[in-house]
C-alpha cells in the first residue's frame, strides 16, 4: 500500500514540474512545422555539403513542403591539427575540430531569430597506412557534420518552441 501511494505521489509530481514534449502535436505541431520551413543554403566546402545534407535530413523529418519562412545561414571552420609527436618526430594523433556559427533569419522581416554557435571535435590515430589515416580524416569529418547537425537543429527546436509559448502568451492570443 505504501508503495502504491509511493508511486502516486511520485507521478502527481512529475505532471506539475511543467515538463513538455519538445514535438508535441507531431508533424503538425509548432516545433515540427517551423523545422520544416527551414531552407538552408549551399555551405562551402566537403564539410558544408556534409553539414547541409544533415540539417536538411532533420529538418524535413517532421515534413517538407512547406513554404520556407525561415534561412539557415551557415558558416563552417573545420581544422585538422597534429597532435602527440612520436620518437621519429612524425605525428601520432591528429584532431579534426568543426565549428559552425549559424543565424536563423525570418524571411518576412529579415531578424535574425538565433544567432549561435555549435561544435565538435574528434581524435584520430595516424596510422603507418596514408589511406586508413585519410579514411579516418573523412569519416571524422562525417561524424563531426551529424553531431554539429544534431545540436543546431536542437538549439533550433527549442527557440521555435520558446518562440511559440511566447506567442500563446500574448494577451488576445
């Protein structure tokens, strides 16, 4: 019975902390459809193809076809650096570092709605072979593109979903 009770409480506490889904109504909710009105524009380099094909994969998750209302701008600073210097003085270990600063501009009135940065870095062993080590390069640089990807559209969510709690708050709404 104390258990029962227990569990009671607990879950009459969980409903009042104001927690919500972040993707509440799904594809046709808030968060879901600003994300789809995203357009991102061509980002230079291999890293910026990379970055932009993974916003846009999480961007149109929740659906595409809307009308863009929103820009991504996008700038990149992908860095491969040497790291720990062996006996023979060649490298041992190598990081690749991705920066991305990004700007959400709404295209009605051209504000910037984030303005924000978002990076990753990941270590890579130099190997004896040059084509494992610039295998290795690459696929840092895909990984590093998903997870900087995953932060921005996160950051993304959660302005657009301040934005629109923002916006039911407003007297007459």
């Amino acid at each position: 019975m104390r258990m029962r009770a227990l569990l009671l409480a607990s879950l009459l506490a969980l409903s009042g902390c104001g927690l919500q889904p972040m993707y509440a109504g799904g594809g046709s909710g808030v968060v879901a459809q600003g994300l789809a009105a995203v357009d991102v524009p061509i980002i230079e380099g291999r890293g910026g193809w990379l970055m932009r094909n993974a916003l846009n994969d999480r961007l149109q998750a929740g659906g595409s076809g809307a009308a863009p209302r929103y820009r991504l701008d996008v700038r990149l600073d992908d860095k491969l650096e040497g790291l720990g210097l062996l006996s023979d003085d060649t490298i041992g270990r190598e990081r690749r570092t991705l920066r991305a600063r990004y700007q959400l501009v709404d295209l009605a009135s051209g504000e910037i709605v984030v303005d924000a940065t978002a990076g990753a870095d990941a270590g890579i062993d130099v190997v004896s072979s040059e084509y494992a080590t610039i295998a290795s390069e690459n696929k840092a640089l895909e990984n590093l593109a998903e997870e900087v990807a995953n932060r921005i559209v996160t950051n993304l969510a959660l302005q657009l979903r301040k934005g629109a709690a923002q916006e039911a708050a407003k007297p007459g709404k």
